[in-house]
C-alpha cells in the first residue's frame, strides 16, 4: 500500500541540517542574500516554503530528486536593519521532492505532498500508550532538572490524533537527525507509533532511574534506595 498522496505544486525549497514535522514550530535565522530573496518572494504569497534535511556530508545545495520534506508557514517575521531575518514557522505537509525547477537563486521544485496510509486499525491503544510513556518521560526529567512543583504539574497539551501524536513526539525528542529523518519518512501511523513507543519506553526508564539518583545525591546518600 502506498501513502495516500495529495497533490502536486512548485515549492521554493530551504536545505537545512534540522527535520522539520508537521505541526512544529521551528524558529530560522534567514541571512544569505538568495533565501532573503526566497523570503521576499513568499511572503507576498502564501508564506510557505520547504524545508529538506540534509547532513554535512550531502551537497548543501541540492538536496537529490525523492527526498522527503516537509513544508513550514511563516507565522512570525522580525526584520532586521541589516536585512537579516528571524522568522518563526509552523510544519505543515510532508512531501516527496520530483525535480528542481530553474528561475530563482534559491531551490524550487515540484514536490508532491502525501499522508500516511489509510488504515483500519485501532490505533488507541498505541496512541495511549505513546502519550502515558512521553508523559513519565517529561516528569522524569523536570525531576532531574530540579523543576518547581508548579512546574512538574504543567503537562503539555497532545493531540488525540494518532497520526498528529506521533509527529509531536518525534518534534520533542532529542534524536539524531538521521533518526528524525526517518520518523519522518515513514508512511504507516501504526509503525511510527510502535517504534516511538519502544524508544520513549527505553528512555523513560533511564530518566526515572537518573531521577532517583539524583533525588538521593541531593540527599548525600539518605533518604532513598535505588530501585532495582
């Protein structure tokens, strides 16, 4: 089964070393003088863009034809008086890059946007079991980060929807690009979901056992036992 597609549209691309998902706010420092251009061009459209992971082993100029991106809107834009930009943008639709398109400094291409797979499936239990285990996860480390219990008790907001959950997740988390990349390329909401919940059951154990051992060193040793 393949992902379901969208359509197809000419979109100015931005190669950049970050993976950008869908419903993520990323905030960008715009400075070369061809993107200052890019960014000109797009706020007297619809202020969206693309953007493509690449690694600083990869042409930074051109990401290859198949590459999968995901398209960010401007939401906030601060000038500078140099020219230089700060601008803050939102993640929007996934898309697979078909080939560049000549007539501007900066990348264009005609990307084709999908979703992921329409399925039958249940997806409720994997998706309460997402949100429980990246919620122990972010109790653990405001623990360790010595979080006031106003603090501890502030929860994020998650969506409902699985497939919005999984990209939410795969935002947050401190991952290597590479694993990012993949998250983002994958086109099955299920298997996004299965693989998030291994990874966030691994790292929730590990920061509730740092947890604890941070609690008792601020203790000098007393006042707690290890867990097994």
């Amino acid at each position: 089964m393949t992902a379901d597609k969208l359509y197809q549209r000419v979109l100015p691309i931005f190669p950049l070393p970050l993976v950008q998902f869908p419903g993520a706010i990323t905030p960008l420092h715009i400075f070369e003088e061809r993107y200052r251009k890019m960014l000109r061009d797009i706020m007297l459209t619809d202020k969206t863009f693309g953007i493509v992971y690449r690694s600083d082993e990869q042409d930074p100029d051109a990401p290859p034809s198949g590459s999968i991106g995901c398209t960010a809107e401007i939401l906030l834009l601060q000038p500078m008086p140099d020219g230089r930009s700060n601008i803050l943008c939102l993640g929007g639709q996934r898309y697979y890059l078909i080939n560049y398109v000549e007539g501007e400094p900066y990348l264009q291409a005609e990307v084709e946007f999908f979703h992921d797979e329409p399925t039958s499936e249940d997806l409720t239990p994997q998706t309460q079991r997402a949100t429980s285990l990246f919620l122990r996860l972010i109790k653990a480390n405001k623990k360790l980060k010595n979080a006031s219990a106003i603090e501890e008790a502030d929860t994020p907001d998650l969506p409902e929807d699985p497939e919005e959950l999984s990209f939410a997740i795969a935002a947050s988390l401190e991952l290597p690009p590479e694993n990012k990349q993949a998250l983002l390329e994958m086109t099955s909401t299920a298997h996004r979901l299965s693989h998030l919940n291994a990874l966030l059951d691994e790292l929730a154990t590990t920061y509730e056992r740092r947890a604890v051992i941070h609690g008792i060193a601020k203790t000098n040793g007393h006042g707690g036992t290890l867990p097994i």
